[in-house]
C-alpha cells in the first residue's frame, strides 16, 4: 500500500498550462504504476492518463493526447501530469491513483486500490 498526495490544481485561462504532482510514499514504489484520473460534478470518475511500473509504457484517454503527458521519477517518488492548451471540459478534481504491477489493466479504475485525495483543476473560457 502506498499513500499518495496531489498538487499543482488550480485556476487557468482556457489555452493555458499546468503541471500536477503526486507524491507517493513506500520503498517500493517503481513496482507501481499510477494513474490521473478526473471527476467532474455529476459525472463519473474517468481515466485520464496512466504510466506502469517501470515507466515502460504511458496510456493516455484520446480527450487528452497530444495536450497532456504523464512521466515518473522513481527516485523522488514522483509522478507527473503535465497539462497543455487547457480547455474547460478539463475542469474536474483530479485523482492519482496507484496499484502493483498493473499492465494493460492501467486505464481501469477498478484496477486501482490507493488514490489521493485529489486537486481540484478549473479552466475558464
């Protein structure tokens, strides 16, 4: 079991940028692999990106490709979602989560055990 702790949310124009945080506690942390995930009011928990343990593959949602990219630093127990041209469906509390050894399962949230308490990310039109 990990803990984990976002950061980084907050208010940004339309078009701006951003760049979350999570920070996860534990020795074993590079066995993990973490995922963003994002909630909007009214609306169900959805995947946003993932990055397996190891770091050997990244899984993005097709709302986000090519604006937002996930990466690790297992030295730091670390992980990162750096957010570009934000628009305001991006509006949401985002949540990471992580899990031991989960592969091609890492855009499932039921695959995820340990989530933060999540960051809550606005964008304005």
């Amino acid at each position: 079991q990990v803990q984990l702790v976002e950061s980084g949310g907050g208010l940004v124009q339309a078009g701006g940028s951003l760049r979350l945080s999570c920070a996860a506690s534990g020795r074993t942390f590079s066995w993990y692999t973490v995922g963003w995930f994002r909630q909007a009011p009214g609306k169900e928990r959805e995947f946003v990106a993932a990055i397996t343990w190891g770091g050997g593959s990244t899984y993005y949602a097709d709302s986000v490709k090519g604006r937002f990219t996930i990466s690790r630093d297992n030295a730091k127990n670390m992980v990162y979602l750096q957010m570009n041209s934000l628009k305001p469906e991006d509006t949401a509390v985002y949540y990471c989560a992580a899990e031991k050894f989960v592969n091609t399962q890492a855009m499932n949230v039921k695959s995820y055990d340990d989530w933060g308490q999540g960051t809550q990310v606005t964008v304005s039109s």
